[in-house]
C-alpha cells in the first residue's frame, strides 16, 4: 500500500535503527489508512517535544500511549494527572468491539496491560505522597511568579530572599518568610538592610497580603520539610520498567498559576540536581508538562528567561520534556525552538485569532506532501494527528497524517480506593507522608532573638528602677539621720540665750527700718 505518493515520500523517513516508540498509522486522506508505521527515536526523545490540540482532540491518550511504552521500555516518565484520567495507566484496560477495530485498522496487537505507577500530591492537596519543598529552596523568581508580584515587588522579594541566606535565617515554610517580612520592617530590621537599599513598607504590605491569600489556597502544605527528592522519578522497576510518577491535581486545577509554577519548580530542580550525561541511548526521564500554556501567560521576561535556559540545559541531563497545550503558539518561542518532536492533533478556527494561530501553526511545519495542511490540521478526527520527529541524525521527519494507537491501560481513571491504598503501602509514604517542622527556622530564629531583646530590656528596665528607688531611699535615709543627728545634738545654756539674743536683735532692726521708711514717706506726701 505504499505506492501512494504520500506514503512514498513519508515511509523513508521513519525508518530507524534504534528502538522506537509505535505511534500508528500513515494517512493518506480522511479515509485511507496505509501499512506505514510512524515512530519516534527513544534516543531522541530528550530532544524535547509538543503535544498540541483543541480540548477533546485525544491529547491525553496519546500522553497515556506514549508513557505506557516509555515505562515498556525501560524509561521512567513524570507527567501532571489534571482530572485523574492518567491514574487509569495502574489498571488493565477494557476491550470493546471498537477498540478491536481501531487497534486492527492500524496493525496493533492489543492486548490489556498495566503499568508501574506511584502517586504523588502538592503537600496534602489530593491523594498522593506528598511533594514537599522549602521556600528557601523553591526560590525568589518562581515565588514571585506565584503570587504575581511587579518587577519592582519581585526585586524586593528578592532582597528578602538574600538577607535572609546572609543572616543564616532559613526559610523552610511560608510562615519563616512572613516572619522575615515583618522583622525587616521594624527599627532593628531596617538598620539591617541599610546597606542593601531597604524596602518599601508598602511593598512589603503588598507581598505579605499576597503570602496570605497564597496559603488561603492551601500552598502552606506544599512549603516544609522533608523536601521531596526529585531523584525519586527516575527508578526503573525491578522488572526492568520504568516507573510512571503521576502528580495528583485535581484539588488546585482552579488555581492553574500555582500548580504550573511548581511544576517549572519540579523541571528546574532536576536540572540543578542531576550530573552531566550528554547523549544516552534512551533517557533517564521523561517529563509531561500538561496545560503548559498557563505557564507562559503574563509571565515576566526573568521567568520566561529562566523556563528557556532550563529547558535548554536539561537535554544534557537526559531529561526529555514534552509540553501538552492547546495551540503551539501557546508556547513561548525561545521554548518552542527547541521543541524536536511534534504530535498536533485537531486545532479549530472559529474566531480571527484561531485563524491566525492556525495559520502559524502550520508555517511551523517542514514542507508537507498535503496539498492544504491547515486544511487537515481542521479536519482531523479524534485520535489522529499529524506528526513530525527528530530522527535519528537530528533532522526533522517528514510530516505525517497519523492514526493513533490505542493506550493498553484503561481510558479512565482508577478506582480511588485503589489510589488510596496504594499510596499508603508504599515507601515513600514513610519518608515523606509526614510533615516536619525544624527547630531552627528563621520564625523560631527570630522570635528566639525577639523574646532575648524583650528579655534584656525588661531586665535592664527592672535594673534601672531598682537603681532609682535605691538611691531614692539613699537620700531619704541621709536627710533623716541628718534630721535625727540634729535633733540628738546637746544644747548648753549659754546657747539658747545667744539664740533668743539674736533673734530679738533681728526683731528691733526691722522695727527701726520700718519706722525709717514710714517717715521719710510722710515727708514726701506734706512737702
């Protein structure tokens, strides 16, 4: 059946050498399916990818197809499980006499199977083991892109951020920062930053308000100890398959700025932790980064500089990141040209802008042998897509109108019970399930260094009045032994005459001067 022009041109260029990921069928048009696999290279999969389409298109099935023969293969995949629907990759999927016609029509042998899944949650939010880190550790950038703070808040966080590293004041929970914020507005903590430039108390108003409507929303469960180690999706199982880590969100899907931040938190710490591997014949992870456009809108240029640089270093760490959204005009540019693998399912063009996102879709794309690429990027129907790989010489495949596999896990989610009580036998459960509140944060820091100050004032206040009272009393007991002194003295004869002589003395020269006066004015008044 390759005789067909399309098929001719495609078929050459997905045949590899390596180990490949099935991904269906070639069409030639709406209605013919021809016998050309389309693969992607495992090698080449840290090249990064896309997974773009218009809600209902089958973008989570074809994630929940890719990861089941990612883990089949060895690799270990992370992905965000939005509406729980990728919990199903756990429990053997339900054959149907249309999910035996699909899987014939593309040469599948179908057969139920389930996979190697551990389930994790942000802190206590869903059901999972909980993903904890510090505040110290997630950082000023990504934190200030979660409370959406200005460029000038975002410094002044910033700031905070590196006086307490210099004052050894350890931010593990969001209540460590409050307390930070707040110090350095006192007298004491605006000496302190003196000579770094000081905050605005408004700033700092704006940036408190903020921490707590973010904790409002339950965050204060994702900041603590003990802090996740990233290290922890990247285990093969001992069967030799790769375990498929999902992240359980369906409690913070309404706050889409949060889980997205910490999913960039998730992406970026892999990058920091782990060695140089260079090019391997397959990755060390594979990273699903769903609803990625919530990651982009309104995002500063440092974030947007910080999401490009990781996404660039990690392919060296033989990290693969696949990035799930509607349009791929979704994604940042300097993001979307790293981007090797493209798997676009239906996009719609109801509206100007979606025209024009379509229009630019497609530009994207290498020379197609469809006369009207836009044309069938409308008109695919669910579970198709038109696909485009990096091959394994790192050039772009032809572009390929693909009927996709079907997932061999079930198409839904797993029973919750089931969740529940996988999560409680597991390991990590012990290590992480429970949170830790250290001794040495900078809230016990400073409120130790608060009660110290209070402390040494009250005494030195104590001192002092005791200091005052004392010499008080001094001067009282002097003035009565004075007192008592004189009264005990002895007094001769001779004495109390001399006195009473004295006085009498006094007595007769005031009565002379007052008869002086008196006639020197009777002389003025008769002159």
């Amino acid at each position: 059946m390759t005789e067909n022009p399309i098929a001719t041109a495609v078929a050459p260029g997905y045949v590899f050498d390596g180990p490949a990921l099935e991904l269906g069928g070639l069409m030639t048009d709406a209605e013919t399916l021809t016998d050309v696999r389309i693969k992607i290279p495992i090698g080449m999969l840290n090249r990064h990818g896309l997974v773009a389409g218009a809600t209902g298109t089958g973008k989570t099935k074809t994630l929940q197809l890719i990861a089941e023969q990612l883990s089949a293969n060895g690799v270990p995949v992370f992905a965000a499980d939005m509406k729980g629907d990728l919990s199903g990759l756990a429990t053997p999927g339900t054959p149907s006499e249309k999910l035996s016609a699909r899987t014939a029509s593309v040469g599948q042998q179908w057969t139920p199977a389930s996979f190697p899944v551990q389930y994790f949650a942000l802190g206590a939010n869903g059901s999972g083991v909980p993903v904890r880190v510090s505040v110290e550790t997630f950082g000023a950038t990504l934190l200030a892109r979660v409370l959406e703070l200005n460029d000038t808040q975002e410094s002044s966080l910033g700031l905070v951020f590196h006086y307490a590293k210099s004052a050894g004041l350890r931010l593990v929970d969001l209540g460590d920062l409050r307390a930070v914020l707040t110090y350095l507005t006192s007298a004491e903590g605006k000496a302190d930053l003196a000579g770094l430039g000081g905050l605005s108390s408004a700033t700092v108003g704006v940036i408190l308000r903020e921490l707590i409507a973010f904790a409002d929303q339950g965050a204060d469960a994702f900041f603590g100890q003990p802090e996740f180690d990233a290290a922890e999706f990247l285990v093969v199982e001992p069967d030799g398959r790769g375990r498929i880590s999902l992240l359980e969100l369906p409690n913070v899907a309404d706050k889409p700025v949060v889980f997205s931040t910490f999913l960039m938190w998730l992406l970026a710490d892999l990058q920091r932790t782990l060695p140089e591997v260079g090019d391997l014949d397959k990755p060390k992870l594979v990273f699903f980064f769903d609803e990625a456009h919530l990651l982009f809108d309104g995002a500063t240029k440092d974030f947007l500089d910080t999401i490009a640089q990781t996404v660039r270093l990690i392919r060296s760490k033989g990290v693969g990141v696949f990035f799930i959204s509607q349009s791929p005009t979704d994604i940042h540019e300097d993001v979307l040209a790293q981007l090797g693998s493209r798997i676009q399912h239906q996009l719609r063009a109801n509206t100007p802008n979606d025209a024009k996102a379509l229009k630019q879709t497609v530009n994207t794309y290498p020379t197609s042998s469809y006369a009207d690429l836009g044309q069938v990027i409308q008109t695919l129907g669910i579970g198709e897509a038109i696909v485009t790989v990096m091959n394994e010489r790192g050039a772009p495949t032809p572009v390929a109108w693909t009927r996709l596999r079907a997932p061999e896990s079930l198409m839904g989610a797993t029973d919750p019970a089931t969740i529940a009580a996988a999560v409680k036998g597991s390991p990590l459960f012990a290590t992480y399930g429970v949170a830790v509140d250290p001794a040495d944060s900078a809230a016990d820091t400073l409120g130790a260094r608060t009660a110290a100050t209070r402390a040494a004032a009250q005494e030195a206040a104590e001192a002092e009045a005791e200091a005052k009272a004392a010499a008080k009393q001094a001067k009282a007991d002097q003035a009565a032994s004075k007192k008592a002194h004189h009264a005990e003295e002895p007094h001769s004869p001779a004495d109390s005459a001399m006195d009473i002589a004295t006085k009498l003395a006094k007595n007769k020269q005031v009565q002379r001067e007052a008869i002086k006066a008196g006639r020197s004015l009777l002389k003025k008044l008769f002159k």
